[in-house]
C-alpha cells in the first residue's frame, strides 16, 4: 500500500469542479454584469468607476502574492486550502450582493448622496476583490494536494478550465435582469438586484462544494517562504519577469471582457437585448426580430468559440513548435483581426448590423478570441516551465507563488484596462447622467444608440466603443511579443532542465530508501 500513488476519488473531483463552476459563476457576475450595472443602470461617472475598478485590481494583485504565502504557512486539520473553500463561499456571496445593494447616481439629489453612491461602489467592490482573492489561490492551489500523479493533476486542470469557462454564462445576468425588468415596471435596478441575489445564492452553494468534497492527499514540505521572499523569488526568474512583461503590456485585450456586453446590448439590440423579440401593438410576441439575432450570435459565437477551439488545440501544437514561436505567433497574427474590427466599422459608417458586417465581425471576433485563448494556456504552460527553471537554477519549488503570478498579471491588466476605457468614456461624455440620459431617449423617445449623438458627433458612443475593443488591444497585442522575442527558456533547454531533475528526484529518493 505504501507504494500506491495517493491521488483523488471521482467524488472528489466531482465536488472540485462544481466548486470551480460555482466561484466562476461569481466571478463573471460581477466581472461582467456588476459593470454594466455601475456604467449602464446606476450610472457611476466613467472616471470614478474607472478608479475604483483600477485601484481594486491593482490591490488584488499585489493581494495574489500575498494570499499564496498566507496558504503556504496555514496548519489545520482540514489542511492548508480547504479551511477557505468551506467558509469562505458563503461570505463571498453576502459580499457579492453587497455590491448590487446601491443607490442610483443618476438620480441622487444631492452631491453627498453622489459621493456615498460612489463610496460605498468602492468599498464593496475592493472587499469582494480581497474576498475573492481568499478564496481564488487556494482553489487552484488544492489541486497540487489532491493527488500525487502528474496525469491525474494535469486531468483535473484541464477539466478545471472547460468548467471556469461554462461558469462564463454568469455574463448572462445582464439579460435576465432586462427580461426580469417588466415584471418590475420597467426598473431595471430592482431587477438586477433580484437577479443578483437568486444567482449568487446558487452560486455560493456550488462554490460550496471544492471545501466539503474534496480531501487534501498530499503531504507538503514545512519550508516556507514570505511575502517579500516569495516576490523576489518571482522577479528573479528571467523567463517568468518576460512572461510578467508581456502580460502587463498585453494590458488592454481586456478591454474585450469589459466592453463587449455593453456594445452588443446597445449597439445590436438598442439597449435591452428583449429588443430581439418583435411584439404587436397589444404587447403579444409577434416573432424574432433576426437582424438583432444574427448581430448578437456572430459576436457572442466568435468571442468564445475562438478561445475554447484555441484552447483545444494548442496544447496539441506546441508537441511540433516551439511553445516561444507559437507565443509570438499569436501576438503579432492576433493584432490583425482586431485592428480590423474598427477599419470595418469606418468602412461601414458606423454601421454594422447587416448581415454581411455582422458576419466579419463575427469572424474578426473568432480570430482575435483565439489568439488570445491560445496565449491564455501558453501562458500557464510557460509559467509551469518557470517553475522547473526555478528549481533547476536555485533549488526552490513554489508552484503556488508562481500561480499567484499568474493572476497578478490577470488583475494587473484589467485595471489598466480599465482605465483606458474609462478614460475614453470620459472624453466622448459616455458617464454619469449622460448615460442615464442615453437611456430615457431610446426607451422614451425611439432614439437609436448607433447615431445617438448626445449632443456633439452622430455616433460618437458606438465609436468609442468599437476603437476600445480594436486599436488598443491591437496595440497591447504587438507590444506583448517584444519582451518574449529573445525568451530565456526555450523548450529544447527545458527538456535538458527536466530530465536533469527527474533523475535528481530519483537519486534522492534511492539515498532515502537506502
């Protein structure tokens, strides 16, 4: 017995995975719909929203790497990580509805009432950040303690990102709460608070399941490492300060996350995505409205149809090419379809809800999805070769730190990026009241947001809109591939790496045997 591999049950890793679709399920509705809901329903100031998002993100990530060595130094008798997936889920949800419960900026009467709007969007936000961060690096971190076997670890991973990636349906919250709004009269604020609360309710529940199923196998050394040893550790890594650079530089693909659902809502389906049914003069549904509908389709199926066949086959590719090679590849190729995007909406005046544009679209959206779907996963890759440098060149193994790094190159980036379209917004006027304003002229007076002008530049929303998710992160993407152009680590000397240290482990565990 003392020689079989310790490794996880089936229901181990049942409840593992739920969990994991259950924290990507919160994790979406406020990446996506408490962002609409600040910009688009309670109407927050562009910059003020910026901030906040920016200074939330950027704390968080600097958070990561601290949480990790928090992790790395817990002693229970539940183990190291499950501690925090069994009594943090439910906390998380009280923090997550918190967020929602808000006044509307748009409406206040008073500029204190405006700044306590704006105060508690900020406070809420930044403590479901740090809530979320307690609960993110031990999730990841358990699987490295539920089995010892490398395969069955590398399963479960990759099981792990197919269900992140379903927990993305949490941007779905949008559009329920538009087609929950006529049962509240047309308020759209109650809605997505009665949304909010029934989806991170069922949400919480299943995050729930990673600390009750789960068992921690693997027993882990006592060193331990702290925060300042762990950073030092990180910088130190030349291939992973590349990776770290390239990362921040790729700063504004986020911008796609962040902006996409506003610009379909708006820009395809007029505001409220129930705009796709089609309704006679008594209010019964008369059909489909399919302009809206293949508008919405090409841009929703491109965006994520790219990233998950991208994330299908490039762990197949990078057996023939250099995992180097194939990182350039997808940065200065992936530029290409969305610097088109914008040329097309120029080409196009504006104007891209035919068939025909909403079809480009559509496909510049596969591209540009799955040049960054395929840089998501060399990424994690490469970063897991870093560790093994790490170890080859100074004997330390940190897995947790460098997946800590990971993530702080995630919300490192979306801050920025957020500032980036704050900054747009606050240039065009898209902020505060005067989206409130946009708002009442299309539901009450049949405005149209494509040439909606707001009072200077026929369309100057859409525009803005559209630049953000083409010019910059074409930008970011050619920058990203500078710093990896000369990587430290190719593949043929991490093969060498690799073997050298197998055959160490080995040797060692032969002299204990002994």
């Amino acid at each position: 017995m003392s020689n079989q591999v310790k490794t996880y049950t089936k229901k181990e890793a049942a409840g593992f995975l739920t969990g994991m679709f259950g924290q990507n399920l919160i994790y979406n509705i406020v990446a996506t719909g408490l962002y609409f809901y600040f910009q688009n329903v309670i109407c927050l100031p562009a910059m003020a929203l910026g901030w906040i998002m920016a200074i939330a993100r950027v704390w968080d990530a600097v958070n990561d790497p601290m949480m990790g060595t928090i992790v790395d130094k817990t002693r229970s008798k539940w183990g190291k990580c499950r501690p925090y997936l069994i009594i943090f889920p439910a906390i998380i949800g009280v923090v997550t509805i918190l967020t929602f419960i808000n006044g509307n900026y748009a409406e206040a009467s008073s500029q204190a009432q405006k700044v306590l709007i704006v105060g508690w969007a900020a406070v809420s936000y930044i403590a479901w950040g740090m809530c979320f961060t307690v609960c993110d690096i031990p999730l990841w971190g358990i699987t490295s303690l539920m089995t010892e076997d490398e395969n069955d670890r590398s399963k479960l991973l990759g099981l792990a990102r197919m269900v992140a990636g379903v927990g993305g349906i949490g941007v779905l919250i949008v559009q329920i709460a538009q087609a929950l709004a006529g049962a509240f009269d047309g308020d759209m604020q109650k809605a997505f608070i009665v949304t909010a609360v029934v989806f991170t309710a069922v949400a919480s529940i299943l995050f729930e399941f990673a600390g009750l199923f789960t068992r921690e196998r693997v027993e882990k050394s006592d060193k331990s490492y702290t925060f300042k040893e762990n950073f030092k550790i990180m910088l130190g890594n030349k291939p992973f300060r590349q990776i770290l650079i390239s990362g921040i530089l790729r700063s504004p693909i986020q911008l796609l996350m962040i902006v996409a659902m506003t610009l379909v809502t708006y820009y395809y389906a007029n505001g409220n995505i129930m705009n796709i049914l089609k309704t006679n003069e008594d209010g019964s549904i008369a059909g489909i409205d399919f302009k809206i509908l293949i508008g919405l389709g090409s841009v929703a199926v491109g965006l994520f149809a790219g990233q998950f066949i991208a994330m299908g086959i490039t762990p197949v590719i990078i057996k023939k090419v250099e995992k180097k090679t194939l990182y350039n590849f997808y940065s200065i190729a992936g530029a290409v379809p969305f610097a088109l995007i914008f040329v097309f909406f120029k080409i196009a005046n504006g104007d891209l809800t035919s068939t025909f544009w909403s079809i480009m679209v559509g496909l510049c959206m596969l591209f540009a999805s799955a040049s960054f779907g395929g840089i998501n996963v060399l990424q994690s890759v490469m970063i897991a070769d870093c560790v093994d440098y790490e170890e080859y060149t100074n004997g330390v193994r940190t897995d947790g730190v460098f997946f800590s790094g990971q993530s702080f190159i995630t919300k490192l980036s979306a801050g920025i990026a957020t500032l980036i379209s704050s900054g747009v917004y606050a240039f065009v006027g898209y902020s505060g009241e005067n989206v409130d304003r946009l708002n009442k002229a299309i539901y009450e007076e049949g405005a149209s947001f494509i040439t909606y002008d707001g009072g200077s530049g026929v369309g100057k929303y859409a525009a803005a809109m559209f630049f953000l998710i083409s010019i910059p992160p074409a930008i970011g993407m050619v920058l990203s591939a500078l710093p990896t152009l000369k990587y430290a680590l190719s593949d043929k000397e991490h093969e060498r790496i690799l073997a050298e240290l197998v055959a160490k482990r080995k040797n060692n565990q032969a002299e204990n045997d002994d």
